[in-house]
C-alpha cells in the first residue's frame, strides 16, 4: 500500500469516526438544565401520584363507600380499604414518598413560616390543635382517639397541592400524610414542626 493510499484511509478512518462520535452524542440523552427543587417536588408528586393510583385499585376491590349516618358501616368499609392498601404495601418504610430529599425541600419550604415574623403564632396555633400521641409508623391507623389537627393555612400555602385521597396533618412535630378514606398513615416527616 503506497503512503498516499495510507494517508487517504486514515482520513476516510478519522471522517468515519468522527461521524460516529456526531451521531453518539445527538442521540445520547443530553443532561437536564431543570431546577434541583422543581425536581425533588416533582418526584414527591410522582411517588403521591403512585400511591393514589394504589388507593384506587384498592378502593375497586372494597365495598364502595356510601354515604350513610351509620358509624359501623362507615368504619367496616373503612377497615377492608385499609386492609387492602396495607396488603399492597407490606413492605412500606418511612421515606418511600417522603424521600430524604424530599423531606430537606419540606422543611426548607416550611421554614419561613415557622422561623420567620408569624413563626411564635403558627407554632402556638400547631401546639394548641397538634396531638402528640400518635405512633409514628407507616402503613398504620391513625389512632381513632386521636384528633385530626389542622395544618395551618400559611403552611398548606408553602407545600405541594395534594389529591383529595390524601392530606396533610401534623402529629407532635411530625408532619404526616394520611389517607382520607382509609385512615392510614402513609408517609412522615419526623421533627418537620421546629
């Protein structure tokens, strides 16, 4: 092979594979430009989003929830909601919703309001309706002898919307979320309330 045919195929070679290495990075997934917190919060709706699709499931399989003014009947169908969704998620640990980033973005989000000029009154406002006896433990009733506690409206401002299937609600300094149906204790966030 004379030097001209070599220097021809090395540049037919280089044109080739730099054609290839064009054609790799068009078609590799470019890195994401997006905002680190829109992305945590994003991945908390998600995980909301799959444990409200569970709840539906769930709800298919039990007796529907009628409206009635007869508590055992209420409680009954209550019950087997629960029994089916706690089923589903046998394996349930604290931080499957609530991630530990997630649980930093919620309490950076919560932070103002409980630090900043109002924070003295949304605290007082919590301790006053806030129980301080309910186990905290996913996958679990909330304790029936206990009071639901309103979340403050100030701090329902600074947290991610929710589906109706499921709430906020502030048990000691934990901030959990509940299924409204079932009555359960679906995630939390120890010491959110400082």
């Amino acid at each position: 092979m004379s030097q001209l045919s070599r220097r021809v195929s090395l540049v037919t070679f280089v044109t080739v594979l730099s054609a290839c290495a064009a054609q790799a990075q068009q078609s590799t997934p470019r890195a994401t430009n997006a905002n680190p917190d829109a992305l945590v919060l994003q991945d908390f709706q998600q995980r909301v989003g799959k444990y409200v699709e569970l709840h539906k499931q769930a709800a298919k399989k039990s007796p529907p929830m009628k409206q009635t003014n007869d508590s055992a009947k209420i409680k009954a169908a209550q019950q087997v909601l629960a029994d089916t969704i706690q089923s589903a998620r046998q394996g349930a640990q604290p931080g499957d919703i609530f991630t530990p980033e997630v649980r930093k973005k919620f309490k950076q989000l919560l932070y103002p309001e409980l630090k900043g000029p109002d924070g003295r009154e949304t605290k007082s406002v919590i301790k006053e309706d806030a129980p301080t006896a309910v186990p905290l433990k996913v996958n679990t009733h909330y304790p029936e002898a206990q009071p639901l506690s309103t979340v403050p409206p100030n701090l329902l401002e600074r947290l991610p919307r929710l589906p109706a299937q499921v709430e906020y609600r502030i048990a000691g300094k934990a901030l959990l979320l509940r299924d409204v149906d079932a009555n359960l204790i679906v995630d939390f966030i120890p010491n959110a309330i400082q």
